[in-house]
C-alpha cells in the first residue's frame, strides 16, 4: 500500500551554496522533465563556473573547522539527518519519482536504502582508528593517525537521485570532509531536498554544497584544478569516469570511481530454478533495468534453459507498465528519450543478427519514455548488448553447457562490477565467485547492495568501495608520526 504523497515539488528550484538557496550567478534556468510525460516539473537554477567558485570558496572555508568537530557531533548531525530523511520519507519518494519515473514504492525503497548510509556513518564516524607501535628494531615508535582528506567534489547519476548521494555525503561528513555535489541535470531536485534536509539537522553552512548545471565539465574543470580541492569522488558512466581520473591525474588527487557494468547472472542446472527466475526478475528489473548492478547478460545451463525462459517471460509479460505515481505500476518509463533510444537500438541491432524475441521488443507510442519489458533469447555472439550496458528493461538470455565455459563468457568483458550465481552445490558457489572478475557476487539472490558490505567493480567498473567499513577509509588520509 502506497501512502498518498504530499506535493513536494517546487516550481523554481535553486542551487544550495554556503548553507542558502541562491539563484545561479548568471541567473539561468533550465527545465526538469517528468519522464512518464515529458510534462515540466520545475525550472531549476543552472550553475555557472563563478557558481562553482562561490562552492570551493565556501568548502575551502568550512573545511578546517567541520574536520575539528567532535566526531560524536558529526554522528549526531548524521543521525539527526537520517531520521529526518525517514520522517519525510514520502515526500522525498515522489521527487524521485516524478523527476526519474520509477513506482513509487521502488522510490520508497530508494529512502530507506539512501537514508541508511547517513545512520551507517553515523555510527562510523566515531570508530576513526590509528595504530600505535614500536619498530622492529626498538629504536624509536610509530603512531598512524587517521585525517579527513579535505573538500571534496561529488558527482552523481540520476538513476538513484538519493542514494548515489548519500552513499558519497554520509561517509565524507563522518570523516570530516566538506562537500561539494554535481547531480546529474536529469534529477537535481532530490538532491537539493536532501541538502536542506541535511542542513537543518544541523550541519554548518558551507560544508556541503549542490550545483546543479547543465554545463557539467564547465562547472567542474575549475573546481578540479583547484588546489584546495583534495578528492573526487564519482559515480557514473565509464566514459565519464575516464575524462575525470585524466583531470584527477594532473592534481595527483584521490578518486574514487563507481563507473559502469555488464553483470553475468548464470543459473547453473543445480539451481532452484524458482528461486533463480526470482532473482533473475530482481537483478534485471530494480529501478527498470537501470542499475549498474543490473543483469546485463543472463546465461542459463541449456538443460532448464527452456524451463527458465518460460517462467521468465511470463513473469516479464505480467509486468504492469505505467506512471511511477500510480499504485499498481510496476515499471515506469526510462529517464529520457535519449535512453529509451539506447534500448531501443540495442534491441534492434540483436534482433536484425538474429535473436529471438520472446516478449516485448519495440518502444511504447505515446506520451513517456516506455519500453515494453523484453526478453531475448539465441543472442548471436556479435550482438552490441552483450558487450555494451543495455541500462533498460531488456533481458538477454544465452545457453551455456560447461562451467568453464561460461565463467570464460562471463569474464570477456572491460567491466567487472557485479556478477550473480545460482547453484546448489557450495562447492561450485566458492569456486566460481572466486573465478568470475567483479567487484561483488550475489549467490542465490538478485539484490546485493547492503549499507553494511563494500560495494564497488575492478577493471574498468571502478577504484575504491563505498559503504561498509571501508566506505568511510576513502575519505581518510593516513598520517605516520614517527616517534623516539
Ligand atoms: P554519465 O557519466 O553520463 O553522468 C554521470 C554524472 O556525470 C552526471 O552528473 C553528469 O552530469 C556528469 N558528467 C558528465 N560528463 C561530465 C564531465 N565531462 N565532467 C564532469 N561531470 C560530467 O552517466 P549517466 O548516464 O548519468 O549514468 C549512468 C551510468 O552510471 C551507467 O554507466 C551506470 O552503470 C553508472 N552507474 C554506476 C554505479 C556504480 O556504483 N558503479 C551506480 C549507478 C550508476
């Protein structure tokens, strides 16, 4: 049951600079459309590089202060955030709903999951430890101390307009860095939400800030080559993520980078195939397939191949599309046109090679960015979505006869974030999470993320982990004091 939302969205919204609202220095606008129609849902501040000066101005200028805070207080600005964030829960809901399209209650789930990093780190924030030790040789001791990097820019996606956020802010207030935020131009408003919400439980003005702007390495360049900027912290596409790590070198500044995926879901013959269609429906359709955790290629042993691809597609065909306001949709339309395109092409390039399409395939006319739930199978192997992230509700079914056979499938790829299994046998469960390359591996299940564990790729999915213990250590510098 999904409460009645309140009415949260504002006709003008402005950037947040310094602890205030304030209206971008060149005084422009740009729109923020409502995927499910393309309706205008409000006009937003469009900031410029002075803006991006007036951000570095006010975090160089909180920073020395913010990072001598008591860390209980920085716990409690935290804790205080996240209860706020759970009392507003519904309103939050609908703005990332209305700017990003998923149902509502996948909105809610957002909240809950977004607003964890903030008690997380809050608990995290007061468990900074060093180490004390004498050298081996007894000639002298060695303190290591732990100190907040600095200020920081983080750059954020729209597919989970809150979370990506608060994955970054949480973690970097808990050690004691200023923050800087670039939304994406998709889904600003949310993260503006989120930084009064932040700012009245407490926070002292200038140690975050959110720049939304249409004119992302314009903004940003400026606030990179900065010598009071200490770390970049970004999450996004792979292609993005390389332009800012040959920014970053210049500085020699610390990155860390959640860039893009091309999971492997493999459902070995062993599996509960109930339990593996389940996961399967999970692992493709959270947030409509655009995940970077997303399954992006399904490969099924070809003994339940036929069984998997019956319950599949049916599960698919019972989807209920619609508006993510509506109570009874289940999957809500793409973010924009541009990516509905995407999909839609991917699609048509494994078609015309010849796979088969099992349900769904084309655009949906109207109004809204929709594109029917789809399933494919006998992909050929030259087709686009297999190497490339198809980010839409599209799921790529392959058959498989060996172990080593698929884990060589599964691991022909530049990315390495999450990978999933499906087997009954432990033995196989450890051999092949040893085996495949990613970052993370979901055994028997299709959602992994946990506030609790470290999430992040290897190869060209990223450097570094957010959440866990270790999410609070890249906003760490390690300090040796040598000692008599
Ligand atoms: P994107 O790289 O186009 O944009 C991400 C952000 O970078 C946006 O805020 C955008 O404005 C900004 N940006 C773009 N060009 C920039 C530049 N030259 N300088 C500075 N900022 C710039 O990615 P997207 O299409 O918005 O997001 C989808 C991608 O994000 C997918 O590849 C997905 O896999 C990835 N993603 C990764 C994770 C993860 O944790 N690994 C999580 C979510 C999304």
């Amino acid at each position: 049951m999904i409460d009645t939302p309140e009415q949260p969205i504002k006709r003008v919204a402005e950037l947040w600079i310094g602890g205030r609202r304030r209206p971008s220095a060149s005084g422009a606008t740009f729109p923020v459309r409502d995927p499910a129609d393309g309706s205008l849902i409000a006009e937003v501040a469009d900031a410029t590089p002075d803006d991006g000066r007036f951000a570095i101005d006010a975090a160089a200028a909180a920073q020395s202060e913010w990072s001598a805070t008591a860390p209980r207080d920085r716990a409690e600005i935290l804790h205080r955030a996240w209860e706020l964030i759970s009392e507003r829960r519904h309103e939050i809901a609908a703005t990332i709903t209305a700017e990003m399209g998923k149902p509502l209650s996948e909105s809610l789930g957002e909240v809950a999951y977004g607003g964890e990093f903030l008690r997380w780190f809050a608990e995290e924030a007061v468990r900074i430890n060093g180490r004390f030790s004498r050298s081996p040789s007894g000639n002298g001791n060695i303190l290591v101390t732990k100190q907040p990097v600095g200020p920081t820019l983080a750059i954020t996606p729209w597919n989970f307009p809150l979370a990506m956020g608060t994955r970054k802010i949480a973690p970097a207030l808990a050690a004691g860095c200023t923050v800087i935020v670039k939304p994406a131009e998709e889904t600003p408003l949310t993260m503006l939400l989120l930084a009064e919400i932040i700012s009245s439980a407490g926070l002292p003005d200038g140690v975050l800030s959110v720049l939304p702007t249409t004119s992302p390495a314009a903004v940003t360049s400026p606030i990179i080559a900065d010598p009071r900027l200490a770390k970049i912290t970004f999450t996004g596409s792979t292609t993005t993520g390389k332009i800012l790590l040959h920014a970053a070198a210049d500085r020699v500044l610390r990155t860390s980078m959640e860039l893009g995926g091309n999971a492997p879901f493999i459902v070995f013959d062993d599996a509960d195939l109930d339990a593996a269609v389940d996961g399967a429906m999970a692992a493709k359709m959270r947030n409509g397939g655009e995940a970077c955790t997303a399954a992006n290629r399904i490969y099924v042993d070809n003994a339940v191949r036929a069984e998997f691809l019956a319950e599949l597609t049916s599960r698919m065909q019972g989807l209920v599309l619609g508006r993510g306001t509506s109570e009874s949709t289940q999957l809500g339309p793409l973010i924009s046109e541009r990516q509905r395109d995407v999909v839609a092409g991917l699609v048509g390039d494994a078609v015309t090679k010849g796979a088969r399409v099992h349900t769904g395939g084309r655009t949906v006319e109207g109004a809204g960015y929709f594109f029917e739930p789809t399933v494919l199978s006998e992909i050929p192997s030259d087709a686009r979505l297999l190497t490339e992230e198809i980010f839409g509700p599209v799921a790529a079914v392959i058959g498989f006869d060996r172990e080593e056979e698929v884990i060589a499938a599964a691991n022909a790829t530049e990315y390495g974030l999450a990978a999933y299994i499906f087997t009954d046998g432990l033995d196989r469960a450890l051999r092949v999470s040893g085996a495949l390359e990613a970052g993370m591996v979901g055994v028997n299940r299709g959602i992994i993320s946990d506030v609790a564990a470290p999430f992040g790729g290897v190869k060209e999915s990223g450097l570094g982990r957010e959440s866990g213990s270790e999410g609070i250590e890249e906003y760490l510098e390690t300090k040796y004091i040598a000692l008599r």
